[in-house]
C-alpha cells in the first residue's frame, strides 16, 4: 500500500512539473494579468485567466504531440543521420547472451586444451563424444572471443547516449578487458590490450557503424580469415594467448581471470 501511494505521489509530482501544465499556468498568468490591467470585473477575470489555462494546456499538448511525431518520422529512416544504434536493449542482451559463451567455453578449457595443444589433434575430445580437430577447435575459441568484442565495441561506439544502463554494463565488461590486459609477466603469460580488442571487435562485425551491425557468424568469420590477412592479423594475440595456456601457467591463469570477468556480465543487470 506504502508502495502505491508513493508512486501515486510521484506521478502528481510528475504531472505537475510537465511541461504541459508549466506552459498552462504561463498562460494562465499572463491571461490574469492582462485582464486586471484592463480592470475587468472579478469574475471576468477569474474566467481568463481559467479560458488561458485550457488554452496553454491545449496548445502545449499538440506542440509536444508534433514533436513526438516528428521524432518518430525520424527514427524510421527519414533523417538523413538515421541512430546507428539500432535498439540498445538488444544491443545489451547480445553482449549478455555471447559472455556467457565465452564463460561456458573457458569454463571448459581443460576439455579443450589436448585439441589446442596439439596440432595435430583430430579425434574426440576427453569427458565427452565431440569429435574435433585443432583448427576448428581454435576456430572456435577464436570465434567466442570475437563476437563477444564485436557485440561490446559496436554498443560501446554506436550507443553512446545510454547514460544508466551502458554504465552499469560497461563496468563489468570492463573486468573482461582487465583480465586479459592487466598484471602480466612471465615466459608463460600472454597480454591483449583494449586497443587490440577494440580492433578485434570491429574486424569481426558485419555493417560496422550502422544500426544493422551484427558479429560475424562462426562460418562468416572462418571465411573472412582466410581472405583477409588483417583480421587473422588482429586475432593473432589471442591465438597465442590460447597456444601458451597451458596447465599451470600464468597464460591459463588469465584465461581463468577472463571466465569469472565473463560470468559478471552474462548476469542480469539490476
């Protein structure tokens, strides 16, 4: 019941702070004033002053109403500078949805390791009947890391007006970057800094800069190494960061680092 009234309670605060009745009260003086200089009667003034409140609200409402309007024509693609954001709530819940990916798959590293360690690797990897090779298991460890930039990069870029939710988002995705480019050291040890994810990201992303930007698919990425020596450039640091992680080593520890960063941002934002 408390609840109620206080939303009751904020919702006049509300009404009464709207631009709408601030433009009615305006007018509604301005009505009052004019009719006490003119030395109407009492009643005839009371009736102008109430005749230019309805009048301000009227007008306030349809001068909001054109605008609302004029907004919406907007962002449907009449603006020549259409949002390049596209809607950030699915924006959001694709980063979400590829952390907990790229958590899944780091999480199960162990499983993955005797593929990646061996070049040679080509049959069924421990714990389980997956049946891999080398290069598709690296393919797609590659592939996790890269649409998880790509979905963060292209919100971090095109999104930037999402003040409250993007900031509490963009804190835990900043863990991920922490983990994989801070504290390093070591024969052992690999480092990625942001400048190199934020390449990766954009690399791997489909119609960078518009609002139809997207990451790669796993088969759009594959097809996109081999024909284009600068991306497979840009994934070069992960790919030795995967080749040196190793059991017990620093490079492992990081990639450990970069799961439990990843299970922050997969959780529902509060």
């Amino acid at each position: 019941m408390r609840n109620k009234w206080k939303r009751l309670g904020i919702w006049l605060l509300g009404w009464l702070v709207s631009p709408q009745t601030v433009f009615a009260g305006v007018t509604a003086i301005i009505g009052f004033a004019w009719a006490k200089l003119a030395d109407l009667s009492a009643p005839a003034i009371y009736l102008i002053a109430l005749g230019a409140l309805i009048a301000g609200l009227g007008l306030a409402h349809v001068a909001l109403s054109l605008y609302d309007r004029l907004r919406s024509r907007l962002s449907d693609g009449t603006s020549s500078h259409p949002d390049p954001c596209g809607d950030p709530e699915v924006r959001r819940n694709q980063i979400q949805d590829h952390a907990k990916h790229l958590n899944w798959e780091l999480e199960h590293f162990d499983d993955w390791w005797p593929a990646i360690e061996n070049r040679s690797f080509d049959g069924k990897l421990p714990g389980g009947a997956m049946r891999t090779t080398h290069a598709e298991a690296m393919h797609m460890l590659l592939f996790v890391f890269a649409k998880f930039f790509s979905a963060v990069r292209t919100y971090e870029v095109q999104c930037p007006r999402q003040a409250r939710p993007r900031k509490r988002l963009m804190k835990r995705v900043r863990e991920v970057y922490d983990a994989l480019g801070l504290n390093g050291g070591g024969d052992t040890d690999e480092i990625l800094n942001s400048m190199q994810l934020h390449d990766i990201g954009e690399r791997c992303t489909k119609d960078w800069g518009k609002a139809e930007a997207r990451p790669f698919t796993k088969a759009e990425l594959e097809a996109a190494v081999k024909i284009d020596p600068e991306l497979a450039e840009s994934l070069a640091p992960v790919r030795r960061l995967l080749l040196a992680a190793g059991p017990n080593t620093e490079a492992r520890s990081r990639l450990r680092k970069t799961e439990g960063a990843a299970k922050g941002v997969k959780e529902k934002l509060t």
